[in-house]
C-alpha cells in the first residue's frame, strides 16, 4: 500500500506526481451504488463530519478523531468537499478531496464519502465554484485533470443509512416513490433524484437555492417511517448547524471554518450499536481548528 500523501505535500506535488496519484486512485476507489447500505459493515461508531469545503486543517483533525484506537469505527462525510475553501489553505479543494479520496481508497469498508451538491456538478453546475481553478494554477491549463478529480468524487453514495436507525444525505431524500419499496427511489441517478438528495433545503433554514421545494417536518417523518430509519444526519444548510430540528428527527453537520459562525466547526459521534432513536444520540463534538486561523508553514 503507498503511503498516504498529506494535504500539505498534495499542494507540493508536480504535475506529474498529480498525474501518478490520479492513476493510483482510479485504479483504487470503489465506485458505491447511489444508496449505501451500511448495516453489513463492521462498526461500534461512526465519526461523521459535514461540509469541509477545502478546510483540509479541519479534515485533519476529524481523520485524528476517526483514528482514535478506543473503538472500531466508520468515517462518513456528507459532502461538498471542495471550493469556499478558507484563506489559509492555498488550494484547498483539492488538498482537501485527494487526501479523503487516499483515505476511502485504503480503507473502502471504513470511509464513505456521501456526495453533495459539489461533488455531483456533472448533472447540476454550483456556482460559485472554484476546484477547476485551483487545479490550473496548482498544475497548469492541460485539460483531464479536474475531470479526472470529479469523477473520483463522483464514485460514492449520493445517501447511506443503517439498519441502527439513521438515515445520511447531502442535502435530502427521495419524496413520494413506493410506499412498499422505499428504495427503489434511489434506483435511478438522474437530475430529479439529485436535486432532492443532493441540493434540497431543510424548511426550517433560512436558505434558499431554487432548487427544489424544501422539505418540512411530514415530508421527512414520511420518508423515515416507510424506511423503517428513526433519524436523518446532513450537511447544506449553514444556518442549520448542531440544531436539531423536526422532534430530534434531522441533524444538520458542518466542519468547515468558513461557516463557523453559525454554530462552531463541529462533527457527530453516531453509535451503531443497538437501535438509535434520536438525533440526541448523536454526541455533536467541536474541533480544534475552530476560531483558529493558520499562518505560513503551519
């Protein structure tokens, strides 16, 4: 197995060097269908994290976390990876998703990446974006490489759940579908189904995208109960961040500095042992690059 190439060096490597850590990635990330079924894996806990956006300090921390050897764990992200990268993390996006695409690929049965609304640009553009600009002036104009990047981001789940009792997504879930099969809803990968999983806005936050009618308290209580799942844990909304909302029924993620004013830079520490009811389950822990700001060299 090679070894693991931090954010920092990421941002050192040659073009050629970029090219070889491509290769090796396309030969070893697994490609996960749009609905992960985590029950099968084994795990006593998962550490969870939300938005990074390019904070590969804050990735950094969360993976000490995940790495702690107390338990057998699960690494699970939600999505949006890349672009609104902080000040402090040069061309974060992509030191950012490399080193967690390192990270899925040596462990594939430990690290999901969940994909969000910046990971699925192939079916709906986000703007403003800025991971094809960080990969020119990192490497230069020769075309492929961003392609190649997103195409890595865009081999895992767009949703995940445990037989424990939650329920994983970027953004939201599949509405209306068979109320008997509620995941053959997850069966196709077009733009309405992405939209909902991926860009879809909590009712309870103030944002607003266009892109898709956000979902309120029925909406999600429908979509769990068909499911069988007690609770649902996402990223997207900023404003949302560490609150609880819909009777403990949906947990919104974020672990990006850039959003830290709306309620810290935080990630969830989910059981998966016995059944989880609530979202009270989940110990929302604050990490240390929170209030922090990182100057040359560190």
């Amino acid at each position: 197995m090679s070894e693991l190439v931090g954010p920092a060096g990421i941002l050192k490597l040659s073009a050629d060097e970029a090219d070889r850590l491509l290769d090796r990635l396309e030969r070893d990330v697994r490609t996960w269908p749009t609905l992960l079924d985590l029950s099968s894996f084994r795990a006593e806990e998962a550490i969870v994290f939300g938005d990074t956006h390019g904070d590969w300090r804050t990735t950094q921390a969360i993976v000490e976390r995940y790495q702690e050897p107390t338990r057998r764990r699960l690494l699970i992200g939600l999505g949006d990876y890349v672009d609104r990268t902080p000040g402090d993390c040069g061309a974060g996006s992509v030191a950012n998703a490399l080193y967690l695409l390192q990270c899925t690929a040596r462990e594939p049965d430990r690290v999901i990446l969940i994909q969000g609304n910046h990971e699925t640009v192939r079916s709906i553009p986000v703007r403003p974006e800025s991971l094809s600009r960080e990969v020119r002036d990192l490497w230069g104009v020769e075309p492929g490489r961003y392609e190649r990047l997103i195409d890595l981001l865009g081999r895992g789940p767009l949703a995940a759940f445990h037989s424990s009792g939650p329920y994983l997504a970027h953004a939201g879930f599949p509405t209306g579908g068979d109320p008997h099969d509620w995941r053959a809803a997850f069966d196709r990968r077009d733009e309405p189904l992405v939209a909902q999983l991926a860009w879809a806005e909590c009712a309870a936050s103030r944002s607003r995208r266009g892109q898709g009618t956000p979902f309120g308290e029925a909406e999600l209580t429908s979509f769990l109960d068909r499911a069988g799942l007690s609770f649902m844990l996402r990223g997207h909304d900023p404003d949302l961040t560490g609150r609880s909302v819909f009777r403990d029924r949906c947990l919104t993620l974020h672990s990006t500095r850039a959003y830290e004013g709306y309620g810290g830079v935080i990630l969830g520490r989910l059981p998966l042992q016995g059944r989880t009811r609530a979202t009270s389950q989940v110990s929302i822990e604050h990490l240390k690059t929170e209030g922090r700001a990182f100057g040359p060299g560190a």
